[in-house]
C-alpha cells in the first residue's frame, strides 16, 4: 500500500508547504503549521459534483444575451439584515456568516426562517445541536414555521443528497467547522476540511440555484478559523460585532458580491432573540452625560448611512515614565498622529499625559472623518472645558493643523439636523455646498484649524 502523502498548512493564511516550520513563511505567525494528508482530496470533487456521468460541458456565450430580468431576492423581514445583504438573499449564492460564540449568529438564521418559512422550504442543517435542542431554541424565539425542515448532520455528502432530494429553497448549515467529508483522514475543523467542504457547499448552491447560508466560527483575533481562501470561496461575508457582556449588536458586510460592503446592520439582544435598531444614532447617544469635559458627538458615514457617535477622552497625569495610551473603537496609530499633531500645530501638550479614548457603544470609527471629534475630545480634557452637549464635529485633520474637507457633508448635517442639534463645527471648505434644506435651527461653523474648532465647540 503507498504512503500517504502529508502537507503542511498555516490555521492563519492557508500557506502550503512540504515540510514542517516553526514560523510561517506567508504570514509570520509562530506554530501555526499544521499537518494534513491529501490523499483523497482529488475524489472529492468528481464525489460531489452533480450528474457527473452526463454533464454538459459549458459553452461561451456573450454578456449581451444573458438574461438578469428574473432575478429574485428573497426578503428576510430584518430591514437591517437585507440592508447588509444589499437587498435580500440571492439565489444561488453562499453567504458565511461569522462571530464570536454567543453573539447571535444562530439566533438570527432562526428568526430569518420564520419569515422566509411562511412562503419558502427551509433546511436547516445543524453539526452542534440535537434536535430536540434546536426545537427548544426555536420555541423560545417564537419559531414554529410549518416549513422548517431540521437535519442534525455532519457528513457532507450526506446532506447533499438530502438537498437534492428534498430540493429546499434555502440552506442553513451550523456550523462550517463540524462538517466533514469521509474520504478526506483529517478531522472536523481543519484547514483541509473546511476548504473542501466550503467548496462543495459551493458547487451545490450555484448548480442547484439555491441559496446557502454557512456559519463560520471564529478564531482569537476575531477572523474566521480556517484559511483566507475560504472568504475567497463565498460570494458573502458578513461579521457579528459586539461585546456579548452588551445588548447591542454591530453586522457588518466584508465581502459581498451582491451589494456594497460598508453597509452595517444594527440590532439590540433581547429575551425573544433580535431587535432591530432602526435608529442607532439615538442608540449611540443615549445616556451621554452633560456638562462633562472629555466628550464629543461625532457624524460618520458606515454606506449611506450617517452615524452619530459619542466619542470619550481622557487625559490625565501619569504615573509611569512613559505616559500610556489607550484606544478602544478607533485606530491606536491614528491616535497617536492626532495627538502628536495636537502639540506641535496647536500647543496642546500630551507628552507628559496618560491618554485614553473610547467610542460609546461598541462602534468602531474607521473614518477620517472622526479626527476632529476624536481631537476635541481629547482637548476638551485637557482644558477640563466641556464641549457644548447641542454640539457636534465632523471632519480630517491634516499633520499641519488644517481641517480638510470631506465626502457626504450634506447628510451629515441633515441627520445633526433631525436629532435635534444647533451646532455643527465642519471643514470649511465643505461651507459652500451646503443647501439649507434639512437643516432647521442647526447653525453651522466653519473652522480651519483646530484652535478655532475648538473654540466654536466650548461656546
């Protein structure tokens, strides 16, 4: 009998290699390589591809004559999933789904098959739960389609040919890293398993026309456990954010081949699963504290949605040699550029200060857009001065100083306007492309610099 042939691949990137490494060469992480044999992984796609005695081979045909008129999306009932999803599900398209456990990502795949389950097949295929406790997780979500159809099942062969026979309208699979196929020695979770496993999935889907929607755990740094050709795989993917100490909920498109990807979805945690927060810019700003120095409302665009955030910072007297720095939903580099922009162009010194910063809600800022809210709250405590709480600022800062302008200007004001604030501070070259409509007693302010945006905002 020959020997098995063995390759090494990194858990992190997917980077093959013959032989064993300490650190790999593709992405410089340390004990990541792991051994997989390959001794069937050949098989696999002649198993799992359909009709493969008679298939017809694909013929070239021009773009012109392709027909997109009938396309449908099926329409989830969670306005803030569909937005994510650029409309709805596609069919035939692969979706994977990822999060830290207990974020949720169950719970919503649940309460999308019962709205999709009043008019659609669904099955749901689970490698983690029984089904007496997928029943008794649906009874409390208020799930009880006539139209689920539940499948506790590993094999991937297996419940392929359960697809083809029950030919359901949609497929849910719980999760990516329990399934497995047999002529593959390597076990649930490994890189090869999930690869090949993905990939079935895959084919299925786009031959059959039916949408399949894969779980994806994740590992330590937050990335789906597996290589990265398994977001290469999927037409979709879409990461749960949020701490699971916290109610609320952040999703976020990453990849979608269907809609844009700087959409985000936002949903609160309640005892019957989901909310939907179709307001979170008052989510955001709830509880925000007034007359407090080291606070500042911030507008940032997450797709075409505008965005307010409450933005925190502290500056206080150090203990240690070396000040320290700290930065919770905002870029700790970009920090450190503000800061040091703060006491060179502006004469606000840091240097000697433990500096802290912190985005209310879990929300991440990754916008330019944030600089000067993220400044003046930084600022407003080292003066101990408060920033007017009817005040907000948008807008990049430059390493001279200067407030640059920036994109979506109009919506910012117009949502700044509609919950109620009377001041805006903003670049001031964005001044002349203003209209007044949306904007009723919202007086905006101009600022070329960080001193005078400062001195607008503690009016």
């Amino acid at each position: 009998m020959p020997k098995s042939k063995s390759i090494y691949i990194c858990s992190e990137c997917g980077f093959e290699s013959a032989k064993w490494y300490g650190k790999c060469p593709g992405c410089g992480e340390w004990n990541t390589m792991n051994e997989e044999f390959k001794e069937a992984v050949k098989h696999t796609a002649s198993v799992l591809r359909p009709g493969e005695s008679g298939r017809l081979k694909a013929a070239p045909i021009l773009i012109n004559e392709i027909n997109t008129d009938d396309e449908q999306r099926y329409h989830t009932g969670l306005k803030e999933l569909d937005r994510v999803l650029g409309g709805g599900i596609v069919k035939g398209s692969l979706v994977l789904l990822g999060g830290d456990p207990g974020i949720g990502k169950s719970t919503i795949l649940l309460q999308v098959c019962q709205e999709l389950g009043k008019t659609l097949k669904i099955l749901y295929v689970s490698g983690e739960e029984s089904k007496r406790q997928l029943k008794l997780r649906a009874t409390r979500l208020g799930v009880n389609s006539d139209h689920l159809y539940i499948l506790t099942e590993t094999d991937v062969e297996y419940i392929i040919e359960a697809i083809r026979s029950e030919k359901p309208d949609l497929v849910i699979i719980d999760s990516i890293q329990t399934m497995s196929l047999g002529d593959l020695s390597s076990s649930p979770g490994s890189i090869t398993q999930v690869r090949e496993c993905t990939n079935a999935f895959m084919r299925t889907a786009k031959s059959l026309d039916i949408p399949i929607l894969v779980v994806g755990h994740v590992n330590k740094d937050g990335a789906i456990a597996g290589p990265k050709v398994l977001e290469h795989i999927v037409d979709a993917v879409l990461y749960f954010e949020g701490d699971r100490q916290m109610s609320y909920r952040i999703l976020r498109a990453v990849k979608n081949r269907y809609g844009s990807t700087n959409e985000i979805g936002v949903f609160e945690m309640a005892e019957n699963g989901l909310r939907e927060v179709e307001n979170p810019s008052m989510m955001l700003l709830s509880g925000r504290p007034k007359n407090v120095s080291g606070t500042c409302v911030a507008c940032v665009m997450e797709g075409t949605r505008p965005i307010l955030a409450e933005v925190q910072g502290l500056a206080t007297s150090s203990g240690f040699g070396n000040p320290r720095r700290m930065s919770t939903g905002f870029d700790y580099n970009r920090m450190s550029l503000l800061l040091a922009v703060l006491e060179k162009r502006a004469g606000y010194f840091f240097s000697n200060l433990d500096a802290y910063l912190n985005v209310v809600g879990g929300l991440r800022l990754d916008e330019p857009a944030a600089d000067l809210a993220v400044a003046m709250a930084l600022v407003s405590s080292l003066k101990d001065v408060p920033v007017s709480e009817n005040a907000l600022a948008f807008g990049e800062i430059g390493l001279a100083g200067e407030i640059r302008s920036v994109n979506h200007a109009q919506a910012r004001v117009n949502e700044a306007s509609r919950l109620g604030f009377q001041r805006c501070v903003l670049p001031y070259h964005n001044l002349k492309s203003l209209s007044d409509s949306g904007r009723l007693g919202l007086e905006l302010i101009g600022v070329k610099s960080v001193r005078e945006a400062f001195e607008a905002l503690a009016k």
